[in-house]
C-alpha cells in the first residue's frame, strides 16, 4: 500500500522558501468527512487521532529545476527551509512535493505564499479567538469537536469583517493581502479541518503552524491542552522571518495568550503594533487584565474585549483598519 503525503501551506522571504508536510501509513489519512452527522462526524473525528506516520521517509521538493532530498523526522514530519539564489514572486504559488513506494513516485501538491511589499502582519490564535472551541470546559470542549460537524460549529459574530479589513488594511490592490498567520495549540491532526472551516466562513487565507502531530486516541482527549511554549517560539520565528512588518497579535483569555504575547511585546518593542485579546467568560480576569495594562504602558495599542464589533471599532480609532 502507497503512503500518504500531507503538504501544509508554506512561505517564503526574499531569502528562504519553508514548506513542510507529513508521510502517512496507507488507509489513515484520508479526506475526512467534516460535514456528516454526530455518530459519523465523531467517528472521522477520532480517525484523526489514530494515523500512523512513516518515520525517516524520502521526500523530495521540487524547486527551481532541482529535486531536494530530505528524510522525514521520527513522528513522519519533514520540512525543507531552502536558501533562494533567486528572489519569488508575491502572492500564492504551488510547490510539489514526492516520495516513493516500490518504485512509483507518489507526488502531490501544496502551496506557499511570499507576502505583497507591505507594513502588516498578522497572528491569530484559533480556539476560542475565532471558532467557537469552549476550550476553558474540556468536556463540552470534546463533546462539541465530536457531535457538532463543520456546518454546525459556530464562529463568533463580526470576526469575519474584522479579519477580512486587517486582511486588506493599508492595501489599494484588493488581489493583494497582508501576511496573516493562525497559529495554534491545536494539533497537526485538526489541519484539514481548520483549513475547511475558514474556507466555509471566508476569512483569510493563511500560513497554519501547529503543534505535534498526535497517533493514538488517549492523546484525542488532550487536545489543544498542555505546553503553550510551541506558540511563543512559532510567534517569535514569523517575527525574525518577516522582521519589517508591524504586528498585530490576536487571541483569547482561556488559556495564556495575554501573557504569551506580554512577553513577546518585550522582546520586540518596535515590532509588534497592536493585541487584541476575547474575553471567553462572564469576567474579564484579573490577571489578563494586567497582562493588558502592561503590554499598553509599552505603547502598543491592547484591546481586551467581549464583542468583535468592539475589536473593530478599537481598530478603526488607531487606524489599523478604515
């Protein structure tokens, strides 16, 4: 039986291609089926949980001409970063990617994005920031991931208009979009199905960097939980990568966005622009708030909201959006 290739959006500076993916055993990656109900739904679900990857697999990037080897790492993740010699163009652009079984070459295709000269940047958590996760409740978090199917899963009111005017922000060409990233503690597993629900609700086309892949059921019911230090250190590499733009960072208070994002304001005291972080309870909590307060008393612009139509207002009186 061929193995899987998943290809994941990638990107690009005028220096450095990254694209990235992971090799599956056979018959456990395939298209789920996001839009079945309850029984099914959970079902294709858990199936995400139980892939299995191919360790040290051969991959190739077809780039420029060439075909670049490397080998998948333990858990059948692999990336190429690629020094460029020749600058790429802006926008969108298809990579392939192969591997080899008995001979046959199994080849699919993924894409990456060198973002439009610009001033803006973008990062957005997922859970609880623009879909519905209830991620402060683990069991209506689990209930609601297995019974409610992609059409029945609920985004928040005017996120949608407001990630769609940060998109296009400070733009006169409408083809051309900011750089905008959503990066999560949701697992590589959840990738098809976050990519297909931003589609569904048009928000921005983005870069996903997630957490570790997950292979066996016990780890579905962690999801999403545990070390938040992935998220820093993945924020903190689209700053170095991209070190021109102003940023602006958006999340949520269910787990420790404020602070993630307190402390990247203090490494990069020019670069990030604005933070605005979702009040998931009925209080806003305490320690949110100061995390708030301090990241301001650095001059950046910090909203710390229940509604998305405040978000927008916020951002239209620092300018950020028209």
């Amino acid at each position: 039986m061929k193995p899987v290739l998943k290809l994941y959006r990638g990107y690009a500076n005028e220096g450095e291609l990254i694209v990235f993916g992971h090799v599956f055993r056979p018959n456990t990656a395939s298209d789920y089926e996001f839009e079945k109900k309850r029984f099914k739904n959970a079902k294709s679900i858990i199936r995400m949980f139980r892939i299995k990857t191919i360790p040290n697999a051969d991959v190739y990037l077809e780039h420029n001409g060439m075909k670049i080897h490397t080998k998948a790492l333990e858990d059948g993740y692999f990336k190429f970063c690629i020094p460029l010699k020749e600058q790429l163009v802006y926008g969108w652009t298809d990579y392939y990617v192969s591997t080899y079984h008995d001979g046959e070459e199994i080849r699919e295709k993924g894409s990456y994005i060198r973002p439009y000269e610009g001033d803006l940047g973008f990062i957005s958590d997922i859970d609880d920031t623009f879909l519905v996760s209830h991620t402060r409740n683990a069991f209506k978090k689990i209930y609601i991931l297995l019974w409610k199917n992609i059409n029945k899963r609920k985004i928040f009111d005017d996120v949608v208009p407001h990630y769609q005017a940060l998109s296009t922000a400070g733009r006169n060409a409408k083809q051309e979009t900011n750089a905008f990233f959503y990066v999560s503690s949701s697992e590589w597993n959840l990738y098809s199905f976050i990519v297909k629900f931003t589609e569904k609700h048009e928000l921005p086309r983005a870069v996903l960097l997630l957490k570790d892949i997950k292979t066996s059921l016990m780890d579905f019911f962690v999801t999403g939980r545990g070390n938040h230090n992935h998220k820093f250190d993945k924020i903190k590499h689209i700053l170095e990568f991209y070190p021109h733009l102003q940023y602006t960072l958006l999340g949520d208070d269910s787990q420790h966005d404020p602070y993630l994002y307190e402390a990247i304001c203090k490494i990069f005291p020019v670069t990030v622009k604005a933070v605005y972080i979702r009040q998931t309870g009925r209080h806003k909590k305490e320690k949110a708030v100061e995390a708030v307060k301090n990241m301001e008393s650095m001059g950046v612009a910090a909203c710390y909201f229940k509604d998305s139509s405040d978000a927008i207002a916020h951002s239209k009186r620092i300018g950020l959006i028209a």
